[in-house]
C-alpha cells in the first residue's frame, strides 16, 4: 500500500502515524481499524468504536460521521456564485 492509498483522514490527522498495510486477514483488519481510530484519537481528540466500524451498517456511518462533521466545519463556506 503506498501513501496515496492509505486513508486519506488518518493522514491529514497524524502523517507519521503506522497504518497496517495488509488487509488479507480478520486480525489484520482489526489492527487497520484500531490504527486508524488511533490515530485520529490522539490528534482529533474523537474517540471512534471500532466495533461498529468493523461491522460496516449505520452505527459505523455514525462513527464515520463525527470525523466528518469536525472537518465539514473547518473548511470555509464557498458559494458558487
């Protein structure tokens, strides 16, 4: 995995941070996940359930959500105008 492929939030949080590469198994995933919530932990200061991450449904777009809600309100408002 090079550094264009890793996600693109943990990156613009912590770019020094380890993110697992191999995805192939259950307990690689795991360590992906945790890395990831680690990461944006210790700079966003939001704490993520990898629980529902892993399971992918609507608690896991809910966690999703609390990163994007902090960066929806950094970026300045643009009007297309």
């Amino acid at each position: 995995m090079t550094d264009a492929d890793q996600p693109l939030l943990p990156r613009r949080y912590e770019p020094t941070a380890h993110i697992p590469e191999s995805l192939e198994t259950e307990s690689a995933r795991v360590a992906f996940l945790t890395a990831v919530c680690a990461a944006i932990a210790s700079k966003a200061r939001i704490l993520l359930k990898t629980k529902h991450l892993y399971a992918a449904d609507g608690r896991a777009v809910k966690e999703m959500l609390k990163v994007a809600r902090v960066i929806y309100k950094c970026v300045p408002e643009t009007r297309a105008e």
